[in-house]
C-alpha cells in the first residue's frame, strides 16, 4: 500500500486527472467474419441490396425549389433587338416567356429566319399592327388588294393581320404552304382580278390613229416566252400576261410545288405562233450531277437544287458575317473557333448559299440525314437552311466527333469520310488530304 501511495504521488497531477476521469474499458466488438458470396449472381445481388440501403428515399426529397430560393427571371423589356446568335427560343427563355407567345406577338412562325438587327415584341398584344389595313373592300381591289412583304413576315401573318383565309391568299396568289416569301415581295390580300398594279393596258384605246404600232404597255403575251423577274409568282405572272395559271403550268411542264427563280424563262400558251418562239428553254441546272468523278442519282441532285434556287431567293450573312457567326458558335458550343472556322472555310468559303450535287448545304455542308442527327444532339430541330441553324449542327457534329474519336485527326476524317466508314477502312487518300488542309487551315485561324 505505501508504495502504491509513493507512486502516485510521484505521478503529476494532470495524469491523475486522467485516471480519475478515465471510464472503464470496453470489451472490443467481435471481428466478423465476411461471408463470401457462392457465385456472381449472389455478389452481385449482395452488392445492389448494399447500395439500395443507401439510397435515399425519393420522398425524403424536395420535389421543387423553395419560392425564396428559386433565380429571378430579368423582366423582360416591351421590344428586344437580335444580336448575332439569338434564337426564338433562346429569347423566350431567357426572360421566362413561352416560345409559342412570342412567335404569335410577332406573326412568326417555327421557321421563320431572324437577323441581327431586327426588332420582335416579347409583351403587348399578338400581331395586331396599329391600324391594320382595313381588310380590303372590294370596291378597291386594285388599289389597296396587295401587301409588301417585309422582314420577318409569314404569309400565315398576312392573312391574319388583313383578316383573310390563308387558303385564299394562297388562292389570289398562286402560292402553297410551302412557297418562300421575302422581303418587297408583293402580295394579293384581296379578291382583285389583277395582280398588284399592273401595267395599265387601257392607253391602247386612246393611243392616237397615226401609231398603230404603239401596242399596249406590257405587250408580254405577245412575246412568246417572260423573263422571271425577282418577286414573281406563277400566279401573278398567269394573271399579269392573261392567261390561266393552269395553261401556264401546264405549257412549261410545272406544278404547283416548282420553284421558280429570276432569270429563268418560261413560255407564255396562246402566243401567236409566227414568231416562233424558242422550244420550251433548258436552263442550266444551278448544281451540276457530278463532283470528284461521281455522278449522284437524280433526286438527290433534284432536291440539292431546289435548296439552291430558295438560298438564292433568300438574304444571307456575308462572309464577314458568316465568321463571326462561326466563331461565336463554336464558343457557345465549347468548340475550338480556330477549328470551326477551318472546317467552314474548306466546306464553302463561308459562304451560306453554297449548295453540293450531294446535297450539302450552307457554310457548314450538311446534308439533310446528318442536319437530322445534328438536331438530336442539341435537342431542337434545326433548319439548316437558317445560317445559324446551319452552323449550330456543323458546330455539333464537330463537337460530337471529337469527343468521340481516339484523336483529332480521326475526328477530321469522319466529318469528310465519314466517322464509321473511317473506323472500318481508315482514312481515303483524299480524307489524308482533308485532314492536312484543315489542319492547316486551323492555324491560320488560330
């Protein structure tokens, strides 16, 4: 006992407090023994029953974002202006508005192609313009019968804003609900018998006896054949010239759906046969059946030029503006600028109306299947027709074969060979060349 007493008197006071303080000890847990699973489908189903017990319970969890906590959207202004890369969509976002809502403010449709520059309403009523031209009397029909199309008009618009049926509009003017439209374009919103201002004929009647060969002013079914002029309709060349659409139609070997564009000719029926006119014109196609030696079957080339005649009846960016809107889509998308604007240069030259006997289409190339592809990867559906739809889906498919690929020069070759083509046969001596020149070309952008 004593030398219990002299040991712990030598021991310092805070260790003394430790022993006092100290609890009794605790038996250790027993170790047990994992038990292994028999087999893998019994490993496997210990291993989900682990990680089920986990889980939290989907009841345990806010459904939605307290009032408080949730983001403010900015308040959206009465009138927006449209930079370079906007979307209908985008827009409507943005400012916590319905896509649908503003394309109906706005008489816009789901394709509808938007500028840098123009003005769309984001509050206020739908497309009912101040004062919207009283629907036309019809004691006016030549006068106040017809409308100028403007930027951003859809003939769906037209009708609404004149209070007239679209199938009568399309009616007056010979047009379907897939005709293009663009800006100075005039059109019938009325039941008039003429087209919009024509040429006056009457003067014949008053035209002086001593110059009989002074015929009436537009003369043109005399001629035999008209010149397509930028604006024209079928419909409105049929009803200018006096004849029946149909007639016309049928004379030139057309439907309803053709395209027409200017410069092209069309034989006028009912023309006096001693000027002979010439047999119905062959004109050139505006994309030729051939490229690289391979001639492309028919439709295809058939469909790659009516995309021609619509991107050249309808305004584009220049090529000035064609690379900023490269450059900043390859930014918003996380793709290299240098790398976007490579492919868009070697593709076209920048250039949006440049159309292929494949059917490759705009500043990016893309043909229809892989704009379809495209769509899916950015989840909207894309009209590579529009500029920056176009760019968007070459700016995608880029992105995709990139980050797909083993490296960047396999991810070149898909875009030109194709990505399971390359993966099968390796790349084409004319893919190594199209990697070499990108590259290239990259650096210049770089």
């Amino acid at each position: 006992m004593p030398i219990i007493a002299a040991t712990t008197a030598a021991l310092p006071a805070v260790m003394l407090s430790s022993l006092a303080l100290a609890q009794p000890a605790t038996a250790l847990p027993a170790v047990q023994t994992q038990k292994i699973p028999a087999s893998l489908t019994a490993a496997m189903q210990a291993q989900a029953a682990a990680v089920s017990a986990n889980v939290i319970p989907a009841s345990a969890v806010a459904a939605t974002i307290p009032t408080a906590m949730q983001p403010m959207a900015p308040t959206a202004p009465a009138t927006y202006t449209i930079v370079r890369g906007d979307t209908i969509s985008g827009i409507a976002a943005r400012y916590g508005l319905n896509t649908n809502t503003v394309l109906q403010l706005n008489g816009l449709s789901g394709n509808t192609i938007i500028y840098p520059g123009q003005q769309i309403k984001l509050s206020g009523s739908a497309a009912a313009p101040s004062a919207p031209a009283p629907a036309p009397s019809p004691a006016s029909s030549s006068s106040a019968a017809s409308y100028t199309v403007v930027s951003g008009d859809t003939l769906s618009g037209i009708a609404a804003r004149h209070g007239v049926a679209l199938s009568d509009v399309f009616s007056w003017n010979g047009l379907n609900g897939r005709s293009i439209i663009y800006p100075g374009q005039k059109i019938k919103v009325g039941p008039g018998t003429n087209a919009p201002a024509p040429a006056a004929p009457a003067p014949a009647a008053l035209a002086p006896a001593s110059a009989p060969a002074a015929p009436a002013a537009p003369a043109l079914a005399n001629t035999g054949s008209y010149t397509i002029k930028s604006g024209d309709t079928l419909g409105g060349i049929a009803s200018r010239l006096g004849v029946s659409l149909s007639s016309l139609l049928s004379a030139n070997k057309l439907s309803m759906s053709t395209i027409i564009y200017p410069g092209q000719k069309l034989a006028i029926p009912g023309a006096p046969a001693a000027s002979a006119p010439a047999p119905a014109p062959v004109s050139a196609p505006l994309v030729p059946n051939t490229f690289l030696g391979y001639t492309y079957p028919e439709a295809v080339v058939s469909s790659a030029n009516a995309n021609k005649a619509l991107l050249n009846a309808s305004p584009v960016p220049s090529t000035a503006q064609m690379k900023g809107i490269v450059a900043d889509t390859a930014r918003r998308m996380g793709v290299d600028p240098s790398l976007a604007m490579a492919f868009a240069y070697q593709e076209s030259g920048f250039n949006q109306r440049a159309v292929s006997p494949a059917n490759a289409i705009g500043t990016m190339q893309v043909i229809p299947s892989s704009g379809e592809w495209a769509s899916q990867l950015v989840g909207r559906k894309l009209n590579i027709l529009d500029p920056y739809d176009n760019v968007t889906a070459g700016v995608a498919i880029i992105r995709a074969l990139v980050n797909t690929s083993k490296d960047l020069n396999t991810a070149i070759a898909g875009y030109y060979q194709g990505q399971y083509s390359v993966s099968k046969h390796g790349m084409y001596d004319d893919t190594k060349a199209y990697v070499a020149s990108i590259l290239s070309l990259k650096k210049n952008f770089s």
